[in-house]
C-alpha cells in the first residue's frame, strides 16, 4: 500500500464536505497523495470525517468507522483517523468502543490531524480547497456554529457558537473557485441569517450577496438555510434585481403549531412564519421555497400535528423535506422532556406528509410541462443526463432529465423544453440553438 496516499471519506452534510476539501488541499501540499473515497482501502491512511447530528446518521458514521477498522485488521490499509462531529461528540465513548482507531480528533482541529501527519498547518492555503465533486458547483461556508438555542438539536454542543468568516476571506475564496471552473456557488451555514451579528454587528449576508453578484464571477449564487426569525428581507430586493442570485429560499420552519415551537424552543410563532412566508410569496411569486419539518418532538399532540398538515396542504410548498424526532443526548429536549410519541406514530407522520407533499410536488411539475428553463447539466448517467434549474439544489432537490442522446456537455448551461413530468422529476429536451 503506498505509504504517502490518504483517503479522506466525508459523511455527513455539505458543510463536511468543506472541511474535507480543505484538509485535503494542506494535505496535498504537504506531499501526500490525497484521494476522496468511500470505498478505497488501498490507502497507507484513511481518515473519516464523520457526522454525528442524529440517530442514523451516526448510525452510519459508525458503521462506516468499523468497515475499515476491518481493512486495517486484514492489513488493506495501515492507519484509521476519525474526526468530525461523531468524534467531538462521543470522543470517550469512541476510544473506549473502538480502540483500533489510531487517534480521534474533533471538529476543527486541523492542526492536530497535520501534526499527526509531519505537517503544519499553513495559514496562506485557508482559503484553498481540492474539490471532491463536479467542478462547476461548489460550497462556500461562511461561518461555523450556531447560537441559535433549539431544543432538538445539538449542532451548538458540537460546533460551538456562531462564528462569521470576513467578507474579504470569502471572497478570497469565491475568485479562487471561479478560477477553478465553478459556475454556481451555494452558501451555506448553520444560519445563513445570522451571518455578521458577531462580526460586524449587524446582518452581513445581503452586502455578502451584493459582492459575489457584482462580482460575476458565477452564473448562479444559492442560498441554504436561511432561519426564519430576523429573516434578512433585504436578500429578496437582491434576488429580484440580481438574476446571478437563485431566486430559491431554503427557510427550515420545524412546525408551524404555536405550542410546538415554543416547546422548541424557535423563537418565531406561527403568526410571524404566516407573515414571512406571504411577503417572499408576494415579492418573488416564482421563487422556490423549500422546508423541513420535524414530526414527533415530544409533546406534540395530534392536534397539533393536524395543524401541521393542515398548513403543509394549504400553503403548497415547493420542496419540503420532514423528518422523524431523533431524541439527542444532551440537547434541551432529551434532558427536559419525554420522548412521548411512539415512534411508529412518528414514521405515520412522516409517510403521510411526505404523501401530500408527493401530490403537490405532482401539481407543480405538471404545470410545468411546454415551459422552457435553463438548466445545469450536472452528469451523465445511463440514458440521461441530470440537469437541475435555478430552483433545485444538488443532492436534495429534483433534477431535470434529458436523453443521453442530446449533443450535451456536463458543467454548461442549456435552454431545455419540459416535456414531461413524475412527482419529484421533469424531463425535458433541448431547444433548438439553446445556449451553452
């Protein structure tokens, strides 16, 4: 096995993949082959950027862990590093379950994986990554943490408090991913909202968002989660004036039942999410909204579930996600309530919003057939290329459908006439002498 190779294996959300590519560039320049795959154990080291937010994804963080605690056992691989989330959370747990794990780090600790390494960290590449996925998008995460104080989630216990990048150290890395090929860059933080507070005083996203699209250096620039409470109205006038800025809002609500967010503990209510919501409605009528909600935190009541899905069919959400209640050690919810809804109570829930959200999500793209969009080719697979619109985000949204057959080239832009659509996808061909 080459002694100098590294596998770096990321789990967990897009934030993770940041600090992966970011690893791996120091890494990179300090000498070592550096590769990003799951399934790779042909590596002298293998270091696994774990997630540890909720049940299964830590489920799959360890099941990932001992998959090549085999490989170093059977000798396919020669040293086992785990950081990230997983690790800065059950960091003593994990050394004493699994000891065949060289070392644990926690999350940003760079340093101590480089000096593991024979390396220090060099503050002149902290704005360099290697990406890991297409080259024509790519993630720019503005801040680390989050002060927000949610009952059900233990991002602030893992991550620590909100801490803003500058605007100039972003930039810095926005023109270095331009330079790289990418032609769409997707924010993304804890809370995209919150951007500034601590930094600058002040919310800093809508002057974050004026220079990328002053700057052209994208066609596209996409926003991720944007908290509800203090909401930056001033991003929608950017949106409306900027075409580079995606006119798709992802605004994570949880629940819209006054007594459910108080147990939350969200500091919004169902009155001002009514008013938010109708505002971006009325000043972008075709932006894209997209939600999440959770079904089951404790001491939700069937009436304030119904409430819930009540309000999903009447407002119609153009992507929405919902997930089961994971209870979380050390979160408020685990140490103050019960975990009081069964859990195939929970899973009910959840089929049935995601039914509903099913035929919405049928009636909209139905609408859309003999329209014509542009779109993104993100690859070809089998007899079709997967593109997605301005209103879809990769990974978690729809894609638009091509044949494989059509003169395409992944990474451009194409005009594409829908022609046909299913629940969660389009499918579309190309208009004659459509732009590239």
């Amino acid at each position: 096995m080459p002694k100098n190779k590294i596998n770096i294996v990321t789990l967990g959300c897009s934030k993770n993949v940041v600090d992966s590519e970011k690893l791996m560039r120091q890494l990179g320049a300090g000498g070592f082959k550096v590769v990003h795959d799951p399934e790779d154990t042909s590596s002298g080291t293998v270091i696994i950027n774990t997630c540890g937010f909720i049940h299964d994804a830590k489920e799959e963080s360890i099941d990932t862990i001992l998959r090549f605690v085999k490989a170093r056992q059977t000798g396919d691989i020669e040293n086992l590093y785990v950081m990230g989330c997983l690790a800065e959370r059950y960091m003593h747990e994990l050394k004493q379950e699994i000891p065949e794990v060289k070392q644990y780090f926690g999350v940003n600790n760079f340093s101590g994986i480089l000096k593991e390494m024979g390396l220090s960290l060099r503050d002149d590449l902290l704005t360099e990554r290697m990406l890991t996925g297409p080259d024509h998008y790519a993630y720019l995460k503005i801040s680390e943490g989050c002060d927000r104080k949610c009952a059900f989630c233990a991002i602030p216990l893992i991550r620590g408090k909100y801490t803003s990048r500058p605007v100039n150290d972003l930039m810095n890395e926005a023109e270095k991913l331009a330079s790289a090929g990418v032609k769409e860059l997707i924010l993304i933080a804890q809370d995209l909202s919150y951007y500034g507070l601590d930094l600058y005083r002040k919310q800093a996203l809508p002057e974050l968002v004026m220079q990328l699209s002053n700057s052209n250096l994208f066609e596209w620039v996409r926003l991720h989660y944007l908290y509800p409470s203090n909401f930056p109205k001033e991003i929608i006038k950017i949106m409306q004036d900027n075409k580079n800025i995606c006119s798709y809002i992802d605004i994570p609500l949880q629940h819209i039942s006054d007594s459910m967010l108080k147990l939350m503990k969200r500091s919004h209510g169902r009155k001002e999410t009514l008013s938010l919501l109708d505002y971006i409605r009325k000043e972008i009528p075709t932006a894209t909204i997209r939600t999440t909600f959770i079904a089951g935190h404790p001491g939700e009541k069937e009436s304030d579930y119904v409430e819930l899905r009540d309000f999903i069919q009447e407002f119609r959400f153009d992507r929405l996600g919902v997930f089961s209640y994971s209870h979380e050690e050390d979160t408020y919810s685990y140490s103050k309530y019960k975990d009081d809804v069964p859990e195939e109570t929970k899973q009910s829930r959840v089929d049935e919003l995601m039914a509903i959200q099913q035929d919405i999500s049928a009636g909209i793209n139905r609408s859309k057939i003999g329209t014509v969009v542009k779109v993104l080719i993100d690859r070809k697979e089998g007899d079709y290329f997967a593109a997605r619109t301005e209103f879809d985000s990769p990974e978690v949204d729809q894609e638009v459908l091509i044949s494989s057959e059509s003169k395409l080239t992944v990474g451009n832009f194409y005009d594409i006439e829908i022609t046909d659509a299913t629940e969660f996808d389009l499918f579309g061909k190309p208009v004659l002498g459509a732009r590239c």
